[in-house]
C-alpha cells in the first residue's frame, strides 16, 4: 500500500503535459515518487547526521537533489 495520494500524482503527470494516464501507469508512477522520495530522505538524513544534527534542514535536501541529477 502507498502512502502517497493518486490524485496529486496524477496533476503532476497532467501538468507535464499528460492528457491521460491509465490506473495501472498512475500506481507505477506513485510508487516510482515515493521509492524517490524515500532515497532522497535517506540522503538527507545522512547530510543531517554528518552535520551532528537531528533535523532535515532546507540545505541538506538541496544537497541531496545536487547527489542525485
């Protein structure tokens, strides 16, 4: 089961210029977001530790996204 809601999945996917999405690709794309929001998460935390703190702050996920584009 995915923590993330279809429905905004779905806008993103329409604002990027899909007309239609099929039930099957919209659960593949949100799992696809989640599984990528976990790996930046996990990179974040790790910016977060080596800094000695216990908070995700706004420049360890920018550091993050810079790991993973």
């Amino acid at each position: 089961m995915t923590e993330i809601p279809k429905a905004p999945v779905t806008r993103i996917a329409k604002a990027a210029g899909a007309e239609r999405i099929s039930k099957d690709a919209e659960e593949k794309l949100v799992e696809a977001v989640e599984a990528y929001a976990n790996k930046l998460s996990e990179a974040a935390i790790d910016l977060a530790k080596h800094a000695d703190r216990k908070t995700i702050q706004p420049e360890d996920i920018e550091l993050a996204l810079k790991h993973f584009y």
